[in-house]
C-alpha cells in the first residue's frame, strides 16, 4: 500500500496560499523539496476556458468568485474537475471557503471533497490552472492521473497499477488522456514535439533531465510554476518536486535537458 498522502496535500496548500517554502518531507516518506513557487490569485469573475469543464461549471464558476473578492478562481475550477457535483453547490461552496483566512481555503477544499485523494489531486489541477487558465482536457487528464498516484512507489519496469518507473509514469498518464507516447525516456524525449529552448513551459509538459539530449535518463510531468511530479528513483515513491527551467541547469546529478509538449497545449 502506498504510504499517506499528508505531505503532499502540505506541498500544494503551501503553494497555493503562500506562494512561499513549502513542507518537506513528513513521516509519510515522500521526499519533497523545498520550492519557490509564486502562484498568484485569480481575479474575481475570470473566465476559466478549460474543455475540461462544461459550460455550466465554467459560468458557476466565473459567477461564484464574484462573491467573494479575493477567492482564487482556480481552487473552484480545480474541485469541480475532480468532482463536478461540486459545481450544482458552488453557492454553498463559495460560502464555506470565504468564511475561512485564504490560507486556510485550500485545505477547507480539500475537507469538501469525498476523500484524501480526491483534494490533493484537486489541488494539483488548481495549482496547474493557476499557472495556465486554458488548460485542456488532454492535459488536465495526464495530471489527473499522476496526482491521483501521488505516493506510488517506485519500480523499474513500472508501468502500474501500483508503481512506476519515470517513463513508465508518464507514459501511463498520457495513456489515461488516450495520448500515446514511447515507453521510455530518450524515446519520449525524441518523440516530440519539443518546446522551443527560452519558451515558457506549460502544465502537462514532459521535462527531460540527463546528461545531454542523446543520453537521457529521467522524465517528469510538469505541473506548473516550476513543480512536477515524478517516480525518483529505487526506494523513493512518486512526488511533486521542484525543477529547473533553464537547459544545462543542474538537477542531482544530471542536468535539465529541455522538454517535449505531447499535450498539444
């Protein structure tokens, strides 16, 4: 059984209502490192252009945060993905998340959704949202997926249920989103497409890390903001953890090598 999921619901609420250092890792043995993540609050009423969500969430949505000035548009957008019957209650919803400091908005979400998974992968989509508004269905799925496996452990060959490699990970997460990429990491880095060197990376975007474009050796999805989640390496469990952006910037012992959109963002 996966060990709990505690630290990483810390990473995200950290993330989200500080923007500031993060939690690191907890008694649940997920590694996570430390971040500088800046996630800034959506503007109250923005509209939220996401074919993962419908029309009518996505007016309940805009309509809702014009309630309660200062609430993050994306912690709405990011509960409904996960559970849409969210979206008939937004009212109430809204009510509760306002009634509570904005710190403390993201772990109220996560007291409204039906289980501890279902917050954090939430969480996950809000924080992803956060950095792209018009995330689309293909990636918001990919994420989905990777989030709800959060504390997977790791497994060379892993292709899950259960445990993963790096490759194996991303690979299964495109997969669930009906995208098929390679098996493993130099294939799925040679694949394509790739994201031009110096352009902003987006959500859903894989990072390739070794020591040159021809000897790749590790994969993560990002997730936005300068996060992804990744399966580490043997004895480590899949994880959020901050990432370089720049190429031939140093990640351990390897370096970031650049990045590939099969999302089609």
């Amino acid at each position: 059984m996966a060990p709990p999921l505690v630290a990483v619901a810390g990473l995200l609420i950290g993330a989200l209502a500080t923007g500031g250092a993060v939690l690191g890792a907890a008694a649940t043995a997920i590694s996570i490192g430390p971040s500088d993540t800046t996630v800034s609050s959506g503007a109250a009423g923005t509209a939220l252009a996401a074919p993962a969500l419908n029309v009518g969430a996505q007016s309940a949505i805009d309509a809702a945060a014009t309630q309660c000035p200062g609430l993050d548009w994306s912690l709405l957008a990011g509960g409904v993905l996960v559970d849409p019957s969210l979206a008939a209650g937004l009212t109430s919803v809204v009510t509760d998340l306002c009634s509570v400091p904005a710190a403390s908005r993201p772990a109220t979400l996560v007291s409204l959704l039906s289980g501890t998974t279902e917050g954090e992968v939430a969480l996950v989509l809000a924080h992803a949202l956060s950095t792209n508004p018009n995330l689309n269905v293909v990636v918001a799925e990919a994420i989905t997926f990777a989030a709800s496996n959060l504390g997977a452990p790791y497994r060379w060959g892993g292709t899950g249920p259960g445990g993963f490699d790096c490759s194996g990970l991303t690979q299964a997460a495109y997969q669930s989103a009906h995208v098929t990429i390679p098996r493993v990491a130099q294939d799925q880095f040679d694949a394509g497409p790739a994201v031009a060197a110096g352009s902003a990376l987006e959500p859903g975007d894989l990072l390739f890390f070794g020591s040159g474009p021809s000897d790749v050796s590790h994969v993560g999805l990002s997730i936005g903001a300068g996060l992804m989640i990744d399966a580490p390496h043997t004895g480590a469990f899949v994880r959020i953890e901050p990432t370089p952006t720049t190429p031939g910037a140093s990640f351990g012992d390897d370096l970031y090598i650049g990045a590939t959109r099969p999302g089609g963002q």
